[in-house]
C-alpha cells in the first residue's frame, strides 16, 4: 500500500465512496511521556456496500481494530499508515484502539517540558494531515463529520478542545476524564485538543444578542507577561467587525472561542474553531515596538476570519487553499484596519507581507493562486507566499472591481449556500457574479489561474517648459494583465513635504497604455505608480521620479506611499538593478526619518539581508560598517524609550563589526553602560550575545552566564544558537575535526533528537559566521544527506534542514553547478526537488546581484 502521502485521486474515490457521520475520540494521557491511548469510534456509510476502502493512522502500535462484527487482524490490515477496511456495509462502525505517540515536531500531539517549572503542556497541530497521528481518521478536508472527544489526564491540568466542556469527573486518584459537547460538522485538520498546566483568563463577548465564551490560555511561566486586557479587546473588537450586517451577517458559529498561546509551534497560528492555537512568542516576554502588537493584531483577527472562510465552509482538496487562506490575510488586515487602533494596517501590508509574495512569485516553482495539488506533500509546500499574500493582494483588487458592498454579499451568500459544506473555485465566483453583476470568469483567468507578475513602468515625455506632452504605462511581463490602477503625482508643497498633488485612475490592459489626462501639466517630481497599492504588481520609475526617490523618499508624507516606493526599490535591489550597496546607503539616509516603525524594521532587516546575499564580497565589510554607524548615530538620536529607539538598537545588535561596537555591546549586555531610555532586557541581551558569539567577542562562558540568567525554553534556545554560531577555537572546525559548527551540524543533520524549535536556533546559529569559507566543508555533505534526512524525517522538520542548511555560505558559480548536478537526477521526490529548487534560485539571484554591486564599486 501507499506510505504516508495522500493523492489527490485516491482522496476523490474515498470521498465517491463514504460519507462520514460522526467521530467519538477518546484519549489516555496518563500512560507516560512518550505515547497515549488512543481509542476511535467512525460512524459512516458507503454508497457502493462490499466495497474497500482505507483509514488513516500514524502510531506505533494498534491493539484493536474492529469493523461493524468483525474483530479484523492489525497486522494484516494495518501497513503503519493506513488501515485496509474491506466489505463494507451500508452504514459502518470502526473502532480503532491504539498507542500513538507524542510528537516533539510540532506535528500531531506535540508534548513539551517547560524547564522554567517543569509543568508540562500538550497541543494539536494537524495541518494538512496529521490527525491521524492522534485517532485514526479518514484524513482528507471534504470528509467532515461530528467530533466529541474525551480526555483522561492529570486532575490540575487545563484540558480544552474545539466544544465545550460537558462533564468532568474523577476517574482515579488525581486523575479525571473531561469530556466536550460534540462539535458542528468540521474537518479533521482543524480538530483540537489542548491539555497541560495551561495559566487561564476568562471573558466574554455579547453582540446582537449572542454570547461568546472567550478563553486566553499560555504556560504559567508567561502568564506575568500575558496581556489579556488588550488581547480581549481585540478579539471583540474582530467578532463585531465580522458580525456586522455589512460584512459577514453570520454570528460566529462554533460556540465558545479559545485561544491558546502553545510553546514550540512550527507557524504562527492555527484556526481550529473554539481552539485556537497560536505560539507563544506572541507573549511578549520582553519590550517589542507596536508593530509586534499590529502583527500579533493581524494573526488574531485572521485566525478569526478564518471561522467563516475555513472552517463553516472548506475548500473540497488543497487545489483552493487559497479559498481560506487568501481570504484570511486580505480579511485580517482588513479588519485590523477598520475595527482596531492601527488604522494604517495597509501600509504594513504592502512593505512586509506583499514582499513575500513578490519573492515567492519570482522563484522557478511558482504556483497559481488556484494551484494543482497532486498530493499532501504538494499541499505542504504550498502554505506560502502565493496562497497567502499574492492570494491577499489579488482579493484586495477584486474587492475595488466588484465593489465591497458586492463583494461582501457575495461573501454572505457563499456561507448561507455551503455552510458546514466543501466547496471549489466556482462555487465562490458564482455568489461573487451573483451580487456583483460581473463575469469572472476572465478576472479568474488572468489572476488566479496562471503565474507571475506584471512591472508597471510609466514613461513621459516632456518639453523644455517642463511640460508632460506624453504619457503612458509600459506593462512588462507576461501573461499581460488587467489592472486598476492610480497613479500619483507628488510635488513640493513649500514646506519641504513631497505630497500628492493630482490622482488618476486609469485600467490598464496590453504592453502600453496611453494615459491623457495627464498630458498638458507640470511634470512632477515624482510619478508613483499603483499609488493606493489597488493591483498586485511591481512597479518602476522614471528618471526624474528615481532622482527624487534617492534625494527626498523621507519627504514623502503619505506613509502608505512611502511603503510603496520602499518595497519598489527593494525589488530593484532583489532584481539587480539597484546595486546594494545603494539599497543600505538609501536606507540610512531616509530610515532615521520614516514614521511608520513596522516600515522602519522591515528595511533594516533587508538592509541586512542586502549586506549578507547581495552585496560585492570586497565591500561587504565596509558595508557593515556603514550600517553599524548608522545604527549607533540614530540609537542614540532616536527619542529615548519609543518604538524606534528599539528598532535601532536591535539593528545595531545584529550589525555591530567593530572592536568598538564589540566593546559597547558587551557593555550594555552586563549593564556597565547604559542608553537613556533602551531596556536591555532578555530578548536584547540574547540577540547581542549572539552576535557577540560570531564576531569571537563572547564564548562558551559567557553564554552559560547569560542562561543561568534565562534558564527558560526561549533562553536555552538563543542559548543553542549561540553556541552554534562560536567558532571553535585552533584549528579549523571542520567535519572531522569536532567543534561548535561539527556538534551543530551532526545535532540536527545526523541525530534527530532536537525538538522543531532548538531544529531552528540551532541552524540558525550554524549559518552565521564572518568567515563563510570555515563552512565549506559542510556543503558535499549537505547534499549527501538530502534524501536521506527527507525520508526519515517528518516532513516539517525535513524542510527546516532542506532549507536552512541549503549551502549559501559557498555561493559561487560551483555551487550552482553542484546543485544542478543533484537536480538533474530524477530518483529525488518532487517536494524535495522544489526545495532545493528553490534555494538554487536564490543562489543564482544573489551572485546576479553581487555582480551588479561589484560594478557599482569598480
């Protein structure tokens, strides 16, 4: 039989085949750290009786299987991942009891230690398919059923799960069973459990009558820092966004609505309805800017979207991913934006989670929005850039082409028509069609069903009085698109701000399209196309608009322009057409000056990034240099204690290269020195004796001081990426020659014994280092081991290593050279190939725009 992946075809016949009634999952966490009881009850039909079909399970041993009278052999009917059900009747009963195991992945039942207390906590994550590694299951999104769970566990535990609780009841001394009110009909990837030590505050919403549970729940280690009044707050502030009768009109629909703040978790958030798990991190242990605050703001109101979008309707197979979670980002940004205090939502959008979707579009193995998943590993890879952000962006436009009054209509339809249903691409465009009048079928096409992205590039002329006598906007890319678009026109307003001074909308269709009505004026300082960020595109200058950006980007006073034009040049930069070198220097002459703090700590990372992958290796230092200047001047400049002060500092963390910027960091991690306002607190201090440790200022001592300091989950991972990230000392660290980078690498590539979270501080630390030709030796067994590592790990913690250890450090032609070599054997599966694909793209990219820097500098 088949292993653990699941095709797409295979789910359509069992779909033809059963219909699933009700699941009854009882679970034993008291048998010991390693496994539980698990104990399955499907009630379902078959439409063709005496026919064969499968469940799915993960565990390592089954002790019952048992299918309506018949007693069946597991080790006959049972391959490790599938349970072969024969003779079936017209309605069935299975019942599976097995001993699952925990899982320290991320992936199934995740159990974690918490080394601050020793308490211990248990969550779910089954997305896209591992609920089998909890109860035996039909494991596919259109098999929905009925879920109650029941829990055995020790009696001082928080135990919750996607209903509410029914009964709780002693079942042995300090033991009790807790069993939950059977859910609505949902899938299997978003049922949920939670149980362990959790720390728990209580609320609720009432809205129009309706009264909502409300739950936050995280380890007792963070609950001083768990800040529950804000959390509240946004939370009903999203369910009467989302109630209102011009939006959804629907009351949420899954009862009571709790959110648990999980440790090690392998994504941001996940919306299992009335269970929502987000990671912990979100838990501000120390001091963070507020646009910590507006992503956290983000996720939250997403997960929430997603109870409509997701959950009440669900795409019929991971083809329409897109259909919750496109949704979900445009909406959670949405109702950020209308229903809390960051109204500018937008322009956060725009510069972070659309540059994501730009580099995910330009890779070699970009996918339509509506994407062809053959199989769950296909489904796995594409939880990415295009199903989220480009998915977003397109939604954005087509809520400006419908109209949002029909576009939310549309919506409300949608559900009413499909609630507790599965549904496809056409089953949403006909509500859209039905509301707004439209056919969308061409928008579709040309949007959702075909790949890459379009540059919109204005082109003017004009004459020696300086007036425009021409001017249209070259599309460039293909397939040509239709986009609705505005272009702006900013000026000097005589006091120095550069402002909008004329807005046209104009639709734009072919490689050129001609724009009068701004011919006959003035031409403007600068032309900014796509202004109000309506299409999803790139976009170019002109030269007297380039010249401007360079010279005054901070005068800008529209901060969603200013996004605009950053997240432009940053893909010039990407592109090669801007050298790095010019992406750092445009970053320290105009950061200092940009309000918007989310912007602010987005182009210092990409100016970090422009140092580490696209930079000319001989100015890299110099680089660094300048930035580590840059960082100090205005750390100590910026207002002391704002947001922005932070962003500088952390900057600094990270770039600091001198021996005196070595000294200042090692004096502000043991407070003999100190910057009026700037808390150096746990999350600081990690961050700057990481960097400490890869520069050779800070060894095996000092990160011992800092844990002792820190001994919590968070603090013995920056602990281990710290350690990973020292140089041993004498000879070269090399494979054969043990040392940090040797005792890093065989950690994580040749013992799996790392929990997903240490899996990533630990490469983390491995890749960072001022010498990366000390790595070389790493790169022949890095493809060595990839196939090997992809078949004997879980495919999360596989893809980490695939694309954490991708060998960067050894970027040249060579490189490229060998990894084409390993793609161009065909024995390597398709996800894994795509992986690797991908980092070559990258390779490739880099050494483009190094070339172009190096020119720049000659």
């Amino acid at each position: 039989m088949p292993g653990r992946n699941l095709t797409r075809d295979e789910a359509r016949e069992r779909a033809r085949l059963i219909t699933v009634d009700s699941y009854d999952v009882a679970l034993d966490l008291t048998s010991g750290p390693r496994t539980f009881r698990s104990e399955t009850v499907i009630r379902f039909s078959c439409g063709e009786p005496g026919a064969a079909t499968f469940a799915d399970l993960l565990a390592p041993e089954v002790r019952e299987v048992r299918l309506n009278d018949r007693v069946l052999d597991a080790a006959e009917v049972y391959d490790g991942t599938r349970i072969a059900l024969d003779g079936l009747a017209a309605e069935n009963v299975l019942r599976v009891v097995a001993d699952c195991a925990y899982s320290h992945t991320g992936q199934g039942l995740h159990r974690f230690e918490d080394p601050a207390d020793g308490n211990v906590y248990t969550y779910t994550h089954f997305e896209p398919a591992d609920a089998r590694r909890l109860y035996a299951n039909f494991e596919q999104p259109d098999l929905k059923a009925s879920f109650t769970f029941s829990v055995i566990a020790p009696e001082e535990w928080t135990v919750v799960a996607n209903a509410a609780e029914a009964t709780r009841e002693p079942v042995g001394p300090g033991v009790a069973r807790w069993r939950f009110e059977p859910t609505r009909r949902i899938s299997t990837y978003i049922t949920a459990i939670a149980a362990g030590a959790y720390h728990v505050v209580r609320d609720v919403h009432e809205d129009d009558g309706a009264t909502i549970p409300l739950a936050l729940l995280c380890r007792r280690s963070l609950a001083e820092h768990l800040d529950a009044e804000r959390l509240f707050a946004q939370t009903k502030a999203g369910f009467a966004f989302y109630h209102r009768a011009d939006r959804f009109a629907l009351p949420y629909p899954f009862g009571k609505y709790d959110q648990v703040f999980v440790p090690e978790y392998n994504i941001g958030a996940m919306e299992n309805p009335g269970c929502v798990t987000f990671r912990d991190e979100y838990v501000f242990r120390s001091k963070v800017t507020e646009a910590s605050y507006e992503g956290r703001a983000n996720t939250l109101l997403h997960e929430m979207a997603h109870m409509w979008f997701g959950d009440l309707v669900t795409m019929t197979w991971w083809d329409d991913l897109w259909l919750k979670e496109s949704f979900a980002d445009y909406m959670g940004t949405a109702a950020v934006a209308e229903a809390t205090e960051y109204a500018d939502s937008w322009v956060s959008f725009a510069v972070r989670r659309k540059a994501w979707a730009y580099r995910q579009d330009q890779l070699p193995t970009t996918h339509p929005i509506v994407a062809d998943i053959r199989d769950l590993e296909d489904a796995m890879l594409n939880f990415d850039g295009i199903t989220y952000a480009k998915g977003a962006s397109v939604l954005k436009q087509l809520v400006a082409y419908v109209g949002k009054d029909a576009f939310y209509a549309g919506s409300r339809r949608y559900f009413a028509q499909h609630a507790y249903g599965n549904t496809g691409l056409r089953d949403l465009l006909s509500a859209l069609e039905a509301e707004s009048g439209r056919d969308l079928s061409a928008w579709s096409k040309a949007w959702l069903e075909t790949t890459g992205m379009n540059r919109l590039v204005p082109e003017i002329t004009a004459d020696a009085s300086g007036t425009v006598t021409a001017f249209a906007v070259r599309q460039e890319g293909e397939p040509h698109r239709p986009h609705r678009i505005a272009i702006g026109c900013y000026d000097d307003d005589g006091t120095g701000a550069l402002v909008r001074t004329l807005r046209v909308e104009a639709d734009i269709s072919g490689g050129r399209t001609e724009v009068p009505d701004l011919v006959g004026r003035p031409r403007p300082a600068l032309v900014l196309v796509n202004d109000d960020d309506l299409t999803y595109c790139k976009i170019g200058f002109d030269d007297v608009s380039a010249a401007t950006v360079s010279a005054r980007l901070a005068d800008l006073r529209d901060p969603l322009a200013r996004a605009l034009v950053w997240s432009a040049m940053w893909n010039l930069t990407r592109d090669a057409e801007l050298p790095a070198r010019e992406w750092v220097r445009l970053v320290l002459r105009h950061a200092a000056r940009e309000s918007r703090v989310a912007v602010v700590q987005m182009v210092l990372e990409q100016a970090e990034s422009a140092l580490d992958d696209y930079a000319d290796p001989a100015w890299r230092d110099e680089g660094r240099a300048l930035l580590a200047a840059g960082a100090l001047r205005e750390l100590r400049a910026a207002a002391p204690g704002s947001d922005h002060q932070l962003a500088w500092a952390r900057c600094l963390g990270r770039a600091a290269v001198s021996d005196a910027d070595l000294r200042l960091l090692r004096r502000l991690v043991s407070g003999e020195e100190t910057v009026d306002g700037l808390t150096v607190d746990k999350e600081l201090i990690w961050l700057m004796t990481e960097t400490l440790a890869v520069r050779g200022a800070a060894d095996a001592t000092d990160i011992d001081a800092t844990l002792a300091h820190d001994d919590t989950a968070a603090g013995r991972q920056h602990a281990a990426a710290c350690r990973a990230a020292v140089r041993a000392s004498g000879a070269p660290d090399t494979a054969d020659n043990p040392g940090n980078k040797a005792e890093a690498w065989r950690s994580v590539v040749e013992s799996d014994h790392l929990p997903n979270a240490m899996v990533d501080a630990v490469i983390r630390g491995f890749t960072r280092t001022m010498d990366p030709t000390g790595l070389s030796p790493y790169t022949e067994p890095y493809f060595a081991a990839l196939d090997r590592v992809w078949h004997e790990r879980s495919i999360e913690i596989a893809r980490r290593i695939v694309v954490g250890l991708y060998p960067m450090w050894d970027n040249t032609p060579e490189l490229l050279r060998r990894t084409d070599a390993w793609l161009a054997d065909d024995g390597h599966a398709p996800a894994l190939r795509r992986l690797v694909l991908e980092r070559r793209d990258d390779a490739a990219r880099a050494l483009r725009a190094r070339e172009r820097d190096a020119r720049a500098g000659a």
